[in-house]
C-alpha cells in the first residue's frame, strides 16, 4: 500500500476541522508522522488508532477503513435477497430499500379475490 495517498482520510481530518499540526497533537505523533500516514507512506501503529479514532470522532474499524480507502461490505441476510437487497447500507443493521413484499392492489387467495393485507 506504500505510495497510495489516503484521501478519505485527510478528507475526514478536514471534515472535522483539524490541521495535520492538531491531529498530531491529539494522537501524540509528529506532524511528519500523520503526513506519511496520509500520502500512504506509513501505517498507524496499532497504539495510535484508539486515539486517531477518538480524535476524528470515529470507531476504530472506521479508521482501518479511511487507511483502506473501502468502507466494509456487509451482507443482508438471504431471506431479503429475492427483493434486491444483497447488501446492508453500513448505517445499521437496516437495509438500503425497503423490501415491498406485496404490490400495492394485489389480490390474494386461492382465486385471487381477496384483497392482500
């Protein structure tokens, strides 16, 4: 991953308003330091995530996911797959559409009479 630049990171640093020079303080590092880490040249040791991560107001697998530059895929359980919702939005345990498990106006029962409740 060396040489790869980290945007998402230094975008989120940005977001909450902090210079490279008040990141470093905040996780207690050089300001060289959290530069390497945003052009890609270093990684966090592991001490320093918790305080990367409470200094950008994230969890720490975020801040493995700004380092990735992915967001985790997570997916939905397979009773919703037949309504197109393979995978969950990341905000939640909801998915990213709501499954519309009949059509609006559909008729049920065994000679399609009954309106479906």
């Amino acid at each position: 991953m060396a040489g790869r630049k980290r945007a998402r990171l230094t975008e989120r640093r940005k977001a909450m308003g902090l210079s490279q020079e008040r990141l470093a303080e905040a996780v207690g590092v050089d300001t060289s330091t959290v530069a390497r880490w945003e052009r890609g040249e270093t990684e966090p040791q592991a001490v320093h995530r918790p305080r990367l991560a409470e200094a950008l107001k994230v969890s720490v697998e975020t801040v493995g996911e700004l380092l990735t530059g992915a967001a985790a895929r997570r997916t939905a359980p397979a009773y919703l797959a037949p309504y197109g919702l393979a995978e969950l939005s990341g905000a939640g345990d909801r998915p990213t559409t709501t499954p519309h498990l009949r059509t609006p106006g559909a008729r049920c029962g065994p000679w399609k009479t009954w309106p479906c409740f």
